[in-house]
C-alpha cells in the first residue's frame, strides 16, 4: 500500500514533465587508466561545467549529479517553459567500461 501510494506521488510529480532526450554513451577504457582517477577526473568536469555532484561513490564507480536548469529568460517568461539536464557516470573497472548517461527533460506550465 505504502508502494503505491509513493509510486502515484512520483507519477502525479511527472505531470508536465517530459523527458525529451535520454542519451547513453559507453565505451571502453583504454590503457592503464585507473577507475579512481576516471570517476576524480569526471567530478572534476562535471563540476566546471555547472553541475552539482550528488554521488561520487568510488565502491560502486558511480557519480551522479543533480538537475542542472538550462532555460533561458525568454523560455521561462515567454514561453512558461524551463528545461533541464543532469549526467551518470559509471566506472566499471573490472570490465574496463566507461558509461555516460545524459537525461535533458522539458517542463510546460
């Protein structure tokens, strides 16, 4: 009951929310490129580019980051319409992987 009641929340929190671009990019890391220094590295340009780090978790290879607002004046004033962006990256050292997911999300009203 509790489930469905969190799950309606989320759902009725989407309301007006589109996600327009969800983009995922992966590849192999290439030579002798340690895990850490990847997952310092991506902390390191997420930051400079605006973005607020919300997990950096070596133990799992994780970083994540929190919406980062991308509207222009005009969007929010004359349009009524904001848009966002947050980024995943994971490292996976064992299989020598690197993930990058950018979600871009639109919202009306």
């Amino acid at each position: 009951m509790m489930g469905q009641r969190l799950l309606l929340v989320f759902c009725l929190g989407l309301i007006g929310c589109d996600v327009v671009d969800s983009t995922l990019v992966s590849g192999p890391i290439a030579g002798d490129v340690e895990a850490d220094r990847l997952l310092n590295a991506s902390v390191v340009v997420l930051q400079q580019q605006g973005y607020a780090v919300l997990t950096a978790d070596r133990a799992v290879g994780l970083v994540t980051t929190d919406w980062r607002d991308e509207s222009s004046f005009s969007d929010q004033v004359f349009l009524d319409r904001s848009y966002r962006t947050r980024v995943s990256v994971v490292v996976d050292g064992l299989d020598r992987a690197l993930t990058v997911q950018m979600t871009k999300q639109v919202k009306d009203g």
